[in-house]
C-alpha cells in the first residue's frame, strides 16, 4: 500500500487507540491533534509514539483525517476541516443514534463538508480491540461511503491493522454501523462480554 499522510483529530480513548494502531502496525505518515493545539492528550501520543502535532495546514494536506471526536464536538471538528478535499473517516458514535431520530454522525460531517469525501469506518469496534486484535479471528470494520475509491483506500487500511474490512454499502448505512457500536457497548456492559466483544461477519454455507 502507498505511503499515506495520515491525521487524527480526537486523541481520546478511540483516537489514541488508533493512532498508536497505525503507528505501530504501519509506515504510514501520521500526525495527531486534540480539542486544541498542544492539548494533554495529544502531547502524550507525541511523546510516546514519536508522532507530530497535526497543524491546519497539515490537517488539509492529509490522505486520510480520521475524526474521532465526541459527536456533540463534530461541528467544531468539522470548522477546522473547512475546504479539505481528502477523506475523512468518521469514527464518532452519538450515544443516542437510532433514537434521536438525527441523520449519523458520519451524514452530520457529510453536510458539513462538501468537499470532502466521507467514509465510515472503526464505529462498531471497541478502543481494546484496535489496541489488541486478539488471536481468536480478525474483528470486521465495516466501510460505508458513496465513493468506492475511498472506500477501498480505507478498507486497506484496515487490513493493514489486522481487521476484516467488509462493505458496509452507502454512507447512508452508516447509521446502522453507528447502531452496532451501541450495540457493543451495551453487550460489554450489561450482558457481561467486556470490551473485547467484537463482531465478524461471514457467510454462512
Ligand atoms: N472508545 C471507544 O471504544 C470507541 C469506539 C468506537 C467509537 N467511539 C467514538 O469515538 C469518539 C471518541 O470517543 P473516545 O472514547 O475516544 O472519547 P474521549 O476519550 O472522551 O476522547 C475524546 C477526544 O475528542 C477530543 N475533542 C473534544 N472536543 C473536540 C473538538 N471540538 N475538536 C477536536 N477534538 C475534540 C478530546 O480532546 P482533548 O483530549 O484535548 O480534550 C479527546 O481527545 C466518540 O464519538 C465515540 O462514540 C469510541
């Protein structure tokens, strides 16, 4: 796969565990930022992956900015990724998708930014998993977007880091991708299967 300019914007639980995936897993070019420049969470990816700060400029430059930021922080996000041409992976999940009768976080950033393209990936798939994949079968990250380059360019990615990438169709699926993350905290927490629950996807023949 090609050397890719990669950024994180959101340098939490989630995107630090992405970025420490990337960075360990791969040899792509990768820069981090959080809610503000040189914010705690994101000096402590700096200091221990070797990584730097993503600026604005560095921000519009990417290949791939991966958002992965709380849902309610996506118009901000997106105010920084004005007039960005490349691919964003939203990876954010509201806690009340499917119930708040609001398009996904994945459609929010869509119409936020018009000149990027969106693809939706990492949302259904526990922080612990992308930092331990396991040994028990790869996990899937389902890939949702109009534009099937990115898409494809986002799936290798994935595979990259050790995950089954699966068609996940249109962006406007999305909102069912967000869904199954909810649905994984939920199996974590109340029916007792910890943060290493993860789905796989296969053909039953
Ligand atoms: N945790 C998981 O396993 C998991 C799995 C799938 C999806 N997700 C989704 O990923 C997103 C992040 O979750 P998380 O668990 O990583 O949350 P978190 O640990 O609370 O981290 C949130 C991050 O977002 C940053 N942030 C907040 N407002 C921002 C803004 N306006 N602009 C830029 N960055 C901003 C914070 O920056 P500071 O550190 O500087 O405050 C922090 O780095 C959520 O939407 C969540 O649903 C999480």
């Amino acid at each position: 796969m090609k050397a890719l300019n990669i950024s994180i914007l959101g340098t939490g639980d989630m995107g630090g565990a992405i970025a420490t995936a990337i960075s360990r897993r791969t040899r792509h070019l990768l820069r981090v930022r959080g809610s503000q420049p040189g914010s705690a969470s994101a000096r402590r990816l700096i200091d221990e992956l070797g990584v730097a700060e993503a600026t604005d400029q560095d921000f519009l430059a990417s290949d791939i900015v991966f958002v992965v930021v709380p849902a309610a922080a996506i118009e901000q996000a997106a105010a920084i990724l004005n007039n960005y041409r490349g691919i964003v992976v939203a990876v954010s999940v509201s806690g009340s998708v499917g119930q708040d009768g609001l398009p996904s976080a994945a459609a929010r950033m869509a119409a936020l930014l018009p000149d990027a393209t969106l693809v939706s990936a990492f949302t259904s798939i526990w922080s612990n998993v992308i930092r331990e994949p396991g040994r028990s079968g790869k996990t899937s990250v389902f890939v949702c977007s109009d534009e099937d380059n990115a898409k494809d360019v986002v799936s290798g990615l994935a595979n990259e880091l050790g995950f089954e990438p699966v068609n996940g169709g249109k962006l406007a699926m999305a909102l069912y991708a967000e869904m199954m993350g909810i649905f994984a905290v939920r199996l974590a927490i109340d029916s007792g299967y910890g943060r290493k629950i993860s789905f796989h996807a296969f053909r039953a023949e």
